[in-house]
C-alpha cells in the first residue's frame, strides 16, 4: 500500500530559511544568477520555508568580504533579484533580502582601488577570506577606522540597499547585526574602541545600529524589517569580546522593539553546543521581542533539530526557528519534519565553492 504523507504546510508556517553565504553569485559583479533562483525555488512552497532570508547580500561595493556573494547596489543587480524573488512568489512564500557590510572581515583586493576595508576600529581581525575563484582564504587585512565625518553616508549605503530591495519586490529586509560584522564592530566593547560619539558607552556603541535601522525603516515599514544577532562569542576566533551579553544585547532588543521591528533573529548557538549563560540571554531577549499578537517575534536558530524546536516553540522560548544548513540539505524540510522523515546530511566540502553540486543537487522526498 502506499504511504500517504501529509503536507507540510503547518510546520512551514513556524519555519524560516536562514541567510546562508553559498558564494555561487557570477562574478565580477556580484551578480545574482539563475542557479540562485533555482535554489531558493527549491526551499520555496509548503513542504519547505514560509520565509526565506537571502544569503548576505552587499550593500556597496566596499561591503564586500568574501568572492561572489551577491549584492543590491546596483541597477542590474536589482533586476537580476526580482527574477528569483518572482520565482519564490510563484511557489507562495516571501523572501526577505539581508543587507550586509563586512567592515574588516575583508581584504584590500577586494576593495575598491585595493584600499583597506572599512570598520569602526583600525584593529584586524583574525578570519580568513576568500578572494578569488580559487576560494582559497587568506588573512584578513588591516582596516582603516572610519571617519566620524564619513559614517552618514555609510548610513546611507543601508538605507539605498534597502530602496532598491523594495523595488526588486522583496518581501522585507533583515539587517546583518551579527557575526562580527560592521553593526557588530561598532557594537562590542571588545571590537570598538573609538573616543568619537559612536565609542566608550554603550549608547554611543549603540549608535551606528539604530541610525541603519532608522535609515532603512524610512523606505520600509518597520514591520518589513528584521534584525539578527548573535550574542555569543563562539567564532572568529575569540577576538569578539563583549564583558556584558545581557546588558550589550538586551539593550539593543529593548531600542529595536521600540522601534517595532518585525522580528528579532537570534542565532543562539554556531557550534550546536549551547555556550554558559546563553539561556539567560535568551530569556532577557524575549522580554523586549514577545511575540505578543503576533508582533515583535523572536526567531531562533542554531544548533535546533525539530525535536528540541517543537520544545522551543511549546515552552514559548521563541516565535519561530529559523535552520540554515538543514534547509541547504533539504529543500522539503517542512514536508520531513511533518512526517518525520529520514534528513539528508549536508555535504560540507561544497558549502563555498563549487556549482550545482552541494547547492541545487540535494534530492526532495517526493519530486
């Protein structure tokens, strides 16, 4: 007899796609492709994300930091998005555009003019790069701390990112706050050491993350417009020190609920393994974003399978999950969830380099 599956509409609903850097745009460029939408096509519909958050999408071209990921600061860049974004609509879910600025998760040859990336300290950090097709990765360059004078029209590379996502059709924005990125440099007292307005306090740290979400909420409504952070200090090496998560992060989610942003996206773990005090974090998070008559939802990811979602979402921990690389693996995670299917494993060797294999190639349940 055969087996009946049922549909995974229901799980869809609770489930998002995380913004994951593949590095399969077309290069030079940065330029959205078809293998892209073929891609997120796939993850698209009932069986798989109800909202999809692209991969970290450049916002200039000195946003930069790693070999063909795409951006949304030109023209055909735009029009080479809608074609995926209309791809998505057609399967009946909404893809929201992350924008995203390396700071000095970069190196000079893939600046313009070969100038040293740009951050909010002259500190370099230790991460390795991509630079070129060979996707071999080399350190990080020295970056050149940004100029008081110069920061409002960094400001303004967000907020013209953001007018052209409205205009390729997205369906919202997530602004890139974590990962130690450029929001997180200038965020973190261990990254920041600036004596300007935008250093020293925790407001003044403050500052440059809320004038981006200001900037970008006057071409969006704020409920168009997600944040993500991730107050751990599991990656980069350990050079993104922060003395007080609770009080750094808690404060950020407590200006970013005032300002009535649509969801908050915590990443909550890098390694599966939950770091000491996260919990705490966690619970403190979810007094500003609650999730009260469906606004303000707290989203989180890392590290969940769908047995300990069901327990996130049941205990009222959070919103909605978001899975990054079980939904590269499996386009219909809805549909296996639902019917508690076999998961096929991520291929970690394609997960930057490399085409179809590792990317459009995993197999659905049912075709």
């Amino acid at each position: 007899m055969t087996k009946k599956y049922k549909s995974g509409k229901s799980i869809s609903k609770k489930l998002f796609m995380a913004p994951l850097t593949r590095l399969r745009a077309t290069m030079p460029g940065h330029m959205p492709n078809t293998l892209m939408g073929k891609y997120y096509s796939q993850r698209s519909g009932n069986n798989g994300a109800s909202n999809i958050i692209t991969e970290a999408t450049n916002v200039s071209d000195t946003a930069t930091g790693y070999y063909a990921e795409p951006g949304i600061f030109t023209e055909i860049q735009e029009f080479e998005w809608k074609k995926i974004i209309d791809l998505v609509h057609s399967k009946g879910s909404k893809i929201w555009c992350q924008l995203w600025h390396v700071g000095r998760v970069s190196h000079f040859s893939l600046q313009p003019n070969g100038n040293k990336p740009i951050s909010a300290t002259s500190k370099r950090c230790s991460n390795l790069v991509p630079i070129d097709s060979s996707m071999k990765r080399v350190p990080c360059s020295e970056p050149r701390s940004i100029e008081t004078s110069e920061i409002v029209g960094l400001v303004n590379s967000f907020k013209q990112a953001a007018i052209k996502a409205k205009n390729a059709g997205f369906d919202g924005v997530e602004i890139h706050g974590a990962n130690g990125y450029l929001l997180e440099q200038f965020l973190r007292s261990g990254i920041n050491n600036r004596t300007d307005s935008y250093g020293g306090t925790l407001k003044n740290r403050m500052r440059f993350c809320i004038e981006v979400v200001e900037a970008v909420c006057e071409v969006w409504k704020p409920d168009q417009v997600g944040y993500r952070i991730s107050p751990i200090s599991g990656d980069m090496n350990g050079d993104r020190g922060e003395e007080n998560m609770i009080e750094t992060y808690g404060a950020l989610a407590d200006q970013l609920a005032e300002m009535n942003l649509a969801f908050l996206d915590v990443v909550e773990s890098f390694s599966g393994l939950r770091e000491e005090g996260i919990d705490e974090v966690c619970a403190r998070l979810r007094t500003a974003f609650n999730g009260i008559d469906g606004k303000k939802k707290y989203i989180a990811g890392g590290g969940y399978d769908w047995k300990r979602g069901k327990e996130a979402l049941n205990s009222n921990h959070c919103d909605a999950l978001i899975f990054g690389k079980l939904f590269l693996a499996n386009p219909d995670l809805a549909f296996r969830f639902k019917n508690d299917l076999t998961l096929n494993e991520p291929d970690k060797s394609t997960f930057y380099k490399g085409r179809e294999k590792g990317y459009t190639d995993y197999p659905k349940w049912v075709e």
